[in-house]
C-alpha cells in the first residue's frame, strides 16, 4: 500500500499551508483563514478544503491512469450566508459517479431543524438559533463492481442560543457499501479506521463502529447498506482541539482506507450478471439515502437547499426488481448473509 | 379508441359476478364475499378484485400483441390478518415493469398510524384501533418513452373507537406522469377522469384535479412529478353507497385514459437520447416516491409490511445526473415548464 498513514504525526503543519492545491477559492476568504487560526471555523474550513483536494486528487489519478475524466469543480454561494464547492466525476472510466463536496454554511435554524438537534440530545432554547456549520462529504460510486462504494462525511456545528449561549459539536463517519465480500478489504478497511480512532481512546472504534451499524440499517428490509466504519455525532470531549484533531486523523484514513481497494479492483474482469447485481445493490443505496438518511432528509426539507448537491450522492444507475433473491450459496447471497448480520472484522 | 366508459350505466352486475376472470381467489373466501354483499369491505373486495383484473388483462394484452410476457401473480398472506394479490410485468417488450396489487387488510393500528390519520383530519380516541383497509394499486412504466407512466390507487378504510364507534372514507386517484408531453394525450386523460368524476358532482374534478396536483408536487426541484390526474381522501360524503359508486367509476375509466395512450405510442421509434431522458426522469419518479409518498412511507414505516409490494412502484432502472438541465427550446424542457408551472387540461 503507498499510503502511510500517521507519517506526519507530531509535525502537522497548519491546513491553510496547503492552500495552492485547494479546488477552488475556499468559502471565507483566504486572508480571513490565515488571520483567525485559532478560530475553529475557520479551521475546520482550511482542513476540509485540504481534505477535498487530497481525496478528489487520489481518486483522479486512479481515473486518469485509465485515460477516464477529470472533476468539474463547481463553487458556489448561498443567499442566506456561506456556499460550498462541489466536485463530481461522472460517467468516466473507473467512476460512475464520484462526488466531493465542502459547505460552510451559516444562518438562522428553522424551527424543525432545531428540534432535529434538540432529539438528539442538544438542549437548545429559542425558536430561531445563529448557527454555523462546515463539512466535507463525499461517495464515491465506481464502475467496476468488485470495488465497493465509499461514503465519508465529517462536519461541525455551532448554535448559539436567544441568551448568547454557545453549542459546539463534530460528527462524522467512513463507511464502506461492497457488491462482493471481499473479506480482506473489509479488514483492511476497518483496521484503518481504526488505527485513526486508536490514537484518541481504545473505547473509540468499537463505540463508533456500532454505531455506523445502527445507523446505516434499513428496517424494511432487515439488512446493512453495507458494511459498515464508524459513524459518530455530538462529539464534544474532552476539548475543541483534541475533537478536531480526532475529526482530522479520522477524515485522513479515508484514502488510505479506500483506495487501496479501487487500484486492487479496477481491472477486474466483469461478468453481465455481476453488473445487474451492482445495480440492484445501488437501488439498495438509494432506498437507504432517501428513505432514512437524516442528512438527505434534513437537508432536502430545508427550504433553499442545493439539492444537486445533496442529492450527488446517488448513483448514475440504480435498478428495483420485484422479489430478486440470489441463490443459495452464491456470492450474491453470501454479502446478503454479511449485511443481515453485521459482523466485527477488526 | 376501443374503450367507452359508462356503457354498463344503469345495469351494473354484483363485482362478485366477475369472479371466474379474477387473477387468483379472493383473500376473503368467493362464498362469503357472496353472502355479504351488503357489507362495504365485501363490496371493495369484489370491487378491486375485477379492477385488478380488468386492468392487468388490458397491459397483457397490448404486451402480448408484441410477443412479450405475461404478469406473474402472487398471492400472499399477511401474520396479522389479510394478505394481497401481486401481479407483476418485469422487464417485458412493450412494459419494463408494470405492477397491480391489491390489498385486504386488518388489524390493529400502531399509535404512529393513528396519529397519520389524525392529521388528516379524522378525530379518533385510543392508542390502539382496530382497522380494516382494502385497495388496489397500480403503476406502469413503459419501456417506449413516448408512452407516460401511470399510477392509480382507490381505497376504503373502517376504524373503530375505543368506545366502538366507526369510522370509514374512500381515497384514491389517477395520474400520469409523461416523458415527453403530447398535450392531446394529457387532454384525453384529464376528459376521462373528468367524465368519470363529473356524474357525481360537477364540483369534483376542479377539486381533485388540484388536489393531485398539490399532492404529486417535489418541494426540492419545484416540479410536479407529472402532468397530474385525480387525488382525493376522507371522501365520505353523500352515502356509504354513493362514494362506493363514485369511487368505482374513477377506478373504471382507468383503463380508458391510459390504455389508448399505450396504443398509441408503442411503435413510436426512439433514439438513444430520448432513452437517457426517461432514466432521468425515472430517477425523478423514485425521489418523489421514497422522499414524499405519504402511501410509501406510512407503509414501510409499519412493522411487518410487505416492503416488495410497496416498492413494487420503483422503476426497473433509474439514472441521476449531476445538474442535468435539458437545453432550451428541446421537448425535454418543454416537459420541463409544464412540471414546474401545472396547467388546466380540460
């Protein structure tokens, strides 16, 4: 594997650093990131800009070696205060779909969405709250059926109350959607994870692993999106920095999680029925992201919402057949029988 | 056209009558829906049962016609009390998925449900009411983008009180949902469903008639799923009788507004293009239904729920692109003005 993952540790040099191979201008201007860096809005910007370049540019080399496309890089701004940049490769060569996207946003909470964030656990007074929120979010649909799908998300929030009280919290998660177990991936891909959950607290990567379980479930159908990673929310111990520097070690496995399995996977050989089944498996997906996910949900109720980017997430293609059940002993039942009954790989 | 609605009007034979042509037996047995043809939920049974029937017998046929496939039917039972009847056309000539279902259940509604309903307007008492519910469902995708997709659903439920007091109404509705718009197709549509309303109150398709199109409405895209049809619920009104009737006469002129558009447009020639537009639009399709569907939603959300019958409303493929945006002046954005600003037909 060629990527090394903790090679920088104990010499981490400032995310605005990195600035020349950002994607675009980031949200806040670059002279405002440099003057205000120990606000952590403005960290948190500079590393999910740095965090966007780092994996659109690992996934396009993978692309191009294949003579496949490059991202259009789409920045844009929000009336309401704050934008995003939107990077996506569609319909290439080794990606079907491939989105990248930054927001940094900031506003006024609808009522709804504050009661959203008082159901999960925020004590927040007033009907209408300032907030701030940037994240990173990304999935990542490859053509080739033998590399599983990849979706990561890593965000925070400030609220700030009627009396001036202020909120902070992070979220985040990696997770993994194969169409064919490949057991060995799935534990090089947990072990990465866990290895940048690790360095923060051992208790960490099982807590956050089952959480990615419980939340990724689809009740309808008693199955997993996928295989899981870890997934966590409201995360504010024990100091804004230890958190952000949690967030950055967790956002930087990603790569070394993941592509080792698209340079593994992309020349496999494709059978018709391996293709059918990898869009019966995105129909999955898209049940999953539409019907459950709170951020699509959220996000799509949120009245002015980019809903291209929101909705970048799903696949190119997706396919619904009546009743399909694969037969008993294939290895289409077999990733069933995995994502009926989640397992530890780690 | 073939078809001419109304022309059994004054002579219209027990629904039990059509039994011998039915897709499987009933869920309730022949000899008791015989016994209590009194009894509305016998009537709806027998009433959805020759609508399936008749409408799955007009898809197969005009299938046939072109060597393709004929519907399976899947008769399954519910643990809870009731089961269904599925019949499915997948991945055919003339029809790339086609599904009528019926259903007949009953049992006892979860609190979630009863607050459903208690937002729409019906004052229940009790946590835990004991309800019945029986209706068909129907939706077509046609392979030929030139042919629009449609979808039907009518519908009876009886609720019961702690304190035994009932309550019952009639809901349902038509609507069509085209790929390219041909306005005499839509006009034809709407003049049917029109005809079939307009004998029970000149007032009922303007209300209805909006009412779909408020209801088939995708907030996030501002557009309507379709060029709309029908919608109504709660209808309880003149008489228990007269809204059986009314109800019977929307479900009858189904096939009369939508088969001769089938007929119509199924050797329409169609380029590669025209194919890609109709992925998109699909993928259109499965956002309103899994994001908005009050019906989808509400079912899957039920504990045991027979999610392969609910979703059997899916397309067989669906597409995203980022940011796709036909180019101006095309048929694609000529279909694209009529989804975002509805129009009167009739």
């Amino acid at each position: 594997c060629q990527f090394s993952l903790f090679s920088w540790k104990g010499s981490r040099k400032p995310d605005v650093d990195s600035s020349d191979s950002w994607m675009s201008e980031p949200i806040t201007s670059l002279d405002e990131l440099k003057q205000n860096g120990d606000d952590m809005k403005c960290k948190m910007e500079a590393m999910i800009m740095r965090i966007q370049s780092e994996f659109v540019h690992a996934v396009e080399k993978e692309e191009l070696e294949e003579g496949g496309k490059k991202f259009l890089v789409d920045r844009w701004l929000r009336e309401q205060g704050g934008g995003g940049i939107t990077c996506v490769l569609q319909d290439g060569t080794v990606f079907e779909k491939a989105g990248v996207n930054i927001s940094v946003v900031s506003g006024i909470l609808p009522p709804n969405a504050v009661q959203q964030m008082r159901a999960r656990g925020k004590k927040m007074k007033g009907a209408n709250l300032k907030f701030f929120a940037a994240g990173v979010s990304s999935v990542v649909h490859p053509r080739n059926p033998h590399i599983p799908t990849v979706h990561f998300n890593y965000r925070y929030f400030e609220v700030e109350n009627d009396d001036g009280e202020k909120h902070w919290w992070f979220g985040g998660g990696t997770d993994l959607t194969p169409y064919y177990l490949e057991e060995k991936d799935v534990v090089h891909f947990h072990k990465t994870l866990k290895k940048a959950c690790d360095g923060h607290g051992k208790q960490l990567y099982p807590k956050y692993k089952k959480w990615c379980d419980d939340y990724f479930r689809v009740p309808h159908r008693g199955e997993s999106r996928g295989v899981g990673g870890i997934f966590f929310d409201d995360v504010d111990e024990p100091s804004q920095d230890k958190c952000f520097e949690f967030v950055t070690d967790c956002a930087e496995s990603v790569v070394p999680s993941y592509l080792p399995l698209v340079q593994k996977h992309k020349k496999d050989g494709v059978s018709y029925p391996e293709r059918e089944w990898q869009l019966l498996r995105r129909g999955r997906y898209v049940e999953f992201n539409l019907i459950y996910d709170r951020g699509t949900k959220f996000g799509l109720y949120t009245p002015g919402a980019r809903y291209e980017s929101i909705l970048m997430s799903l696949p190119l293609t997706a396919r619904w057949e009546y009743k399909h059940s694969p037969p008993e002993g294939s290895r289409e039942a077999q990733l069933t029988e995995v994502l009926k009954n989640p397992r530890e790989w780690v």
